[in-house]
C-alpha cells in the first residue's frame, strides 16, 4: 500500500458517493483505479508511470476524464465540504507556473493559461474560497495574469447569511460588496487607497485571512498542483479538486 492511497476511513466516506450503476460489464475496482489517479496528484508524475499495482494507466486516466464529465467530481466536492464552518469565509488566489507541455493543446480548447509578465513563463491562478478552518468551499480558475476580482462574482454567491467575507484590496469594487450584502452577508475588505468612502473594517478579523494562504501552501504539496501539466483547464481544475477533497478527509479522519 502506498502512502498516497486512500485510507480506510478515507474510502468508507467516499464510497457511498460514488455512481452506483454501471452499465453492462462491472467497472474496474474503483478503490484501486481512485487510488492510482491520487497517486498521479500526489506525485506529479506522467500517467504512463503509474505503477502497475493500480492497474492500467488507461483505466486510471479514462475513468478521471470520464467522471470529469458526467459532474462526479464537483459533486464530491459538494458534497464533501457541505459541513463547512459558515461564520467567516476568506477569499484569494495564487499562481501556479505551467510546464511546457501544458500549452501544447489545440487551439480553442479551454487552457487558462497566460505569459506571466512579472514570473516568466505561462501561469495559471487558482482562486479559492476557504472557511474559518481554512478548508475550501468553492474553486477557480483563470488564465495567470487576470485580476482577481471579476472570478470573485462566481464564487461568493453562495453565502450563508451573517457570513463574514475576509479579502484584501484586490477585491474592492463596489459589486463585490454588492454580491456579498445582497446576501446578507458582511464584506471585511480594507478599501483602496482612492476609495472616498471607507467603509467599516476590522483589522483583527482581518489577520485571520492568513489561513487561506495556509490552505495554498498544503495544496501545493500535491506536485501534480505545484506544478500545472494539464492541457486542460477543466482535468486541472478536477486535480485542484481532487487534493481539495484529500484535505477535508484528512482533517475528518483527524477528529473523527
């Protein structure tokens, strides 16, 4: 057993949630194939290494396509982080290089990916809403130079009410507060430095923004996060997804 595969408990949460109707020949033991594509995140490594113990790699890499498709992924990940802890939400972003042959996709296929001016090289943010636990809720992506603030609209519109949305300036604009107190929800965002108006902000609600920076730093020891080599957008986000979800079983298995 390797030390990336699902644990025990890992598998008793994730298996129920799994689609349980295969059509004609039974599937491929999904413990092994789930556990041969955490392997690939964990590792970093080109599918064609995968080890032999997980079977073929065409199983693993078709079967993550596959469920990306059909939505298996992103109702994992709903279904996973449901009890997450509503009181504060923080909201940022980070930058992720690509390696060369994460731009080697045809054209017109969805690639999130741009020349960063300031690193070199072409870069892919991730934008994440974390909880007061700093665990993700809600994940994103865009090309390396887009600002944060436009992704922002996409993911913030699912706040409980009463929520407090910790986020530093890049997200003051007047239809981010908008969004965010259309829902009954509070903005803690320090303003601008042109903004005329100032509204309240707490600086000691602020620090604890710090647990989504946290949260970047624990996904990037997925390497196959570290690093982008997915053509993709959508296989790169279903990874950010994947190590997402590693996280929430981890800390679930820690205070079960």
């Amino acid at each position: 057993m390797s030390r990336y595969d699902l644990t025990d408990f890992e598998w008793r949460v994730i298996a129920p949630l799994l689609p349980n109707k295969p059509r004609g020949v039974a599937r491929v033991d999904d413990r092994r194939v789930l556990n041969g594509i955490f392997w690939v995140l964990r590792s970093g490594a080109p599918w064609r290494d995968l080890p032999e113990r997980y079977g073929p790699r065409t199983t693993c890499y078709n079967r993550f396509v596959r469920w990306r498709k059909a939505g298996v992924w992103d109702r994992l990940m709903d279904a996973i982080s449901v009890a997450h802890d509503g009181e504060i939400q923080m909201i940022d972003s980070t930058s992720i290089r690509a390696h060369q042959q994460a731009a080697t996709a045809k054209r017109g296929i969805s690639r999130s990916l741009s020349r960063s001016l300031s690193r070199g090289g072409l870069t892919t943010k991730i934008h994440a809403v974390v909880d007061a636990q700093g665990l993700p809720i809600r994940l994103g992506l865009t090309a390396g130079q887009a600002h944060d603030a436009p992704a922002a609209y996409g993911l913030l519109d699912r706040l409980d009410p009463r929520t407090i949305v910790l986020a530093d300036k890049a997200y003051d604009a007047d239809g981010i507060r908008d969004l965010i107190h259309a829902q009954n929800a509070v903005p803690n965002i320090p303003a601008k430095s042109n903004r005329k108006w100032k509204p309240c902000f707490s600086k000691r609600l602020y620090r604890e923004r710090n647990l989504v920076e946290r949260f970047f730093s624990k996904l990037k020891h997925f390497r196959r996060i570290a690093t982008r080599y997915d053509k993709l957008a959508e296989n790169f986000l279903a990874m950010v997804q994947l190590a997402s979800m590693r996280l929430w079983l981890r800390t679930y298995e820690s205070t079960a």
